[in-house]
C-alpha cells in the first residue's frame, strides 16, 4: 500500500514537470534576427553615371547607374547611397525621317554595395525623371523619345518663306514679282520638306545624371554581415551631371536644307 502511494505520487509529479515542459517557449533561432530582406516592388532611386542614346547605343551594351537615397529594412539601411547598379540596353529603335521616335529598352541585371557584396536579379524602370523630354511606358519598360513634327512645319514654313522672299526679288527685278514669290514659295518648300525627309527626328537619350526608379521584381536578403559598411570608403557622388536635356521643341530647330 505504501508502494503504491509513492508510485502514484511519482507519476503525478511526472506529469506536472512534462506539462510544465510543454508550456515553455520555444527556443528563437537567433538567425532570425540577422536577415534584412528587401521586399519586392520596392523602388530604389537611381542616377546614370554614363550616357546612352538611340543614336549610339546597340543592343547589349551597358548602363551604369547610383543609388542616390537608402533603402531600409527592419530600421537599418542595407542599400545605401553610392551603391552601384548595372543594366543593359535590350532593344534600340532610332527615330524615323518624317515620323517616328526613337527608343531604348532597359533592364537592370545586378546591385553591389559599397563594401563588394553583391546581388543578380532582373528588374524593370518604373519611373523616369520629370525633367525628361522622354517619355516611358511602364507596361512594356519602353523610353520613347518626343516627337518632331511642330519642327517639320517649322522648317517647310521657313524655307518657303525664304523661297518667297528671293523669288519676289528675282520676280520683280524682271517685271514678275507675283509669279516670282509663288515659284520662289514653292521651291522653298520642297527644299524643306526635302530637309526633313533626310534628318532623322529626336533621339532618346538618357543623359548622365538623370534620375529614374528601379522597381525589384524579386526580395533581396542580406545578413548583418553582408550589410556592415564600417570599412568602407567614402567616395563622391559620380552621378552629378547635366540631367536631361531640354525639351527639343523649346529649341531653336537646327535642321538645313538646299536652297
């Protein structure tokens, strides 16, 4: 009877240390904490450290650009300023004579921060800076050029008027000025329009120092490790530059012709 009365107490108390056991708390991987991850759809501010335009570039060839504010995960930054970023220009269509606007097609292929580590990825422009006379499609990742057309009457107006002007001179010098001035009109304006037909409209250009958005299409994990920039160096901003150029429609238009 005694025997029994200690058994009983002994399996009471090894079911209250079992239970006891279960309500702990289960250990924290403390590798949790060391992971910063980049979420996808976040944008990351860039600036062009090169140039690159329709009128040059080909398929395949490099685009350099800076981060040029930080990107943050839980409270610490993991992109910061000066990181660099490598493209590639995917497809070029240049400009046509007459109609048509030049394009350039990019993606952006890799990320490496200022301390060497770094991340491969494919990911898109989602935003071009405002000052551009480009504009961008963000559903086909398409920079397009401004058109030219306001520029093309501008020049067949301007060389029939010249035309005008010395046919009137000629006309009335032998006693036609009327017949003059049209036959003048109207060999100036097929001098123009021959102009136009033989000058391509505006390139795309995306000039150093312009800014656009990369939107990642895919997370991007770091550890601790990875992210400690104490060593280094510091290093000026590379991607200073003029920016977009104006708006070809607000210059004066510099295409010749035969007169």
């Amino acid at each position: 009877m005694y025997l029994r009365a200690i058994l009983i107490a002994f399996g009471i108390g090894l079911a209250a240390c079992l239970a006891l056991g279960a309500q702990e708390p289960a250990p924290v991987d403390p590798s949790a904490a060391d992971h910063f991850v980049v979420p996808p759809g976040t944008k990351v501010p860039l600036s062009m450290i090169n140039s690159v335009s329709t009128k040059t570039a080909s398929e395949g060839e490099r685009i350099y650009l800076e981060t040029v504010f930080p990107i943050l995960a839980n409270g610490k930054i993991v992109i910061p300023p000066g990181s660099y970023v490598a493209g590639t220009v995917t497809d070029v269509k240049r400009p046509g004579r007459l109609k048509g606007h030049g394009e350039l097609y990019i993606r952006f292929d890799s990320l490496t921060l200022p301390n060497g580590v770094t991340r491969d990825f494919r990911a898109r422009i989602g935003s071009l800076d405002g000052r551009a006379a480009e504009t961008l499609d963000k559903d086909e990742g398409r920079i397009k050029s401004e058109g030219n057309k306001a520029g093309d009457v501008k020049v067949i107006g301007e060389a029939a008027g010249a035309g005008a002007t010395a046919g009137g001179l000629a006309g009335a010098a032998a006693g036609h000025a009327g017949m003059g001035a049209g036959i003048g009109a109207a060999a100036g304006a097929t001098a123009g329009l021959v102009g136009v037909l033989l000058t391509r409209g505006p390139e795309a250009i995306l000039a150093k120092g312009t800014t656009m958005d990369m939107v990642l299409d895919r997370p991007l994990q770091f550890n601790s490790t990875e992210i400690d920039f104490g060593n280094s160096m510091a290093r000026p901003h590379s991607g200073d530059g003029q920016g977009p150029l104006p708006s070809r429609k607000s210059q004066s238009n510099s295409r010749r012709w035969p007169l």
